[in-house]
C-alpha cells in the first residue's frame, strides 16, 4: 500500500525582497511536475519581465472586468496596483492532479486561506529588514518613497508569520538551500496523514 494524497494549493508569500520570484524561477528549472501560476496585474512591466511568464500584464480596465465576471479567486491592490490570481487556471491544474504554486502578497495569502482551509501557506522572508532595504535598493525599481513604504508594509507582513505554516528564511547566497527546503515542505505535506486518501 502508498500514501496517495490530493493535490496541493501551496502560497508562498512574505515581504518584498525575500526573493520569491527568484525562489520561484529556481524551482521551475528543476522541473517538478508542479503548476506555477502566472498572477495578472495592472501594473507596468519591468525591463526584465516577460509576459504570461512573470506576470499577464493587463490594463486597469481589463482588471476590473475580471473582478466584475469572478474570473479571480483573490485580487488585491498591492501599493497602488491591481494583483490578482486566476481562478480557471488553479481550478485546471488542481484537476489534473498537479500540485499547484501561488506567490501573492500577504494580504492575498490570508484570504486564500479563508477560501481553502487545507493551502499550505510558507511565508519567505529576508534575514532582517536591513537586508530587504538593502536588496531593494539594489534592484532599482523603486523610488525613494516607494521603498519606505514597502519597508513599513514588511514590518506589518512580519507580524502576521503567525498565520503561515511554515516560514523559510532565504538567506543571502543560499538560493538553492531555500528551494531545497520548500520542496521538503512539499513532500512533507504529502505525507499527512489527513491528507491520504483511500486509507483502511
């Protein structure tokens, strides 16, 4: 007899600059039969950034239609943008039977619990907030103002590693080290035993 359990929702969520694009790409490249989601958002795309890869970037209207329709399962407005998650898209994967990777912002990570109980919810963070000021600075993305205010959001999202499963600290050099880490999360939670099914 083996385990067989259901698929997983798993949210990996935290502050900004713990790198969880990063953790996220690095997890893709080892080529786990997981589905990552591609959030849309109405923000403009980066330099580096590609569409329907890192992002669907659509327009402020658009959005706001598939709020209306309930083609979302979460949205939320992360420092003056639209960021939503698609429903049809997870509904697909979790039917296929793959497990499936969402990366939203804390505020979106407790309202997917509230709506699936059993997601697994990993809160990735920097060592301390002198490292994410430090990381953001050197991603250039953001102006002054910009960075203080996602600096006081990080302190907020900190308070709340209460409501998350798990927490992995991704450490500075240590990019393999994290995604090793969340695949054990994985395999783990596969093996709860309320999560089998066809037990005697």
């Amino acid at each position: 007899m083996h385990p067989q359990s259901e698929p997983l929702l798993i949210v990996i969520s935290g502050t900004s600059g713990a790198g969880k694009d990063s953790v996220i790409k690095a997890m893709q490249q080892r080529g786990l039969p997981i589905h990552f989601v591609v959030t849309a958002t109405s923000r403009p795309k980066r330099p580096n950034e590609v569409e329907g890869i890192d992002y669907f970037f659509v327009s402020r209207e658009r959005f706001e239609e598939m709020i209306a329709k309930g083609e979302l399962i979460e949205h939320a407005t992360v420092y003056g943008e639209y960021k939503g998650v698609p429903r049809q898209q997870v509904m697909d994967a979790l039917a296929s039977g793959k497990d499936v990777i969402l990366r939203v912002d804390v505020q979106g990570a407790l309202t997917l619990r509230q709506q699936f109980p059993q997601a697994v919810l990993i809160f990735l963070s920097a060592e301390d907030l002198a490292e994410v000021a430090a990381r953001l600075e050197n991603r250039s993305t953001e102006e002054a103002e910009e960075l203080r205010r996602r600096l006081d959001t990080a302190q907020w999202e900190m308070e709340h590693l209460c409501d998350f499963d798990y927490w992995v600290v991704n450490r500075r050099g240590q990019l393999e080290q994290t995604v090793d880490i969340l695949i054990a999360i994985i395999q783990a939670e596969h093996h709860r035993i309320c999560r089998q099914r066809g037990l005697p």
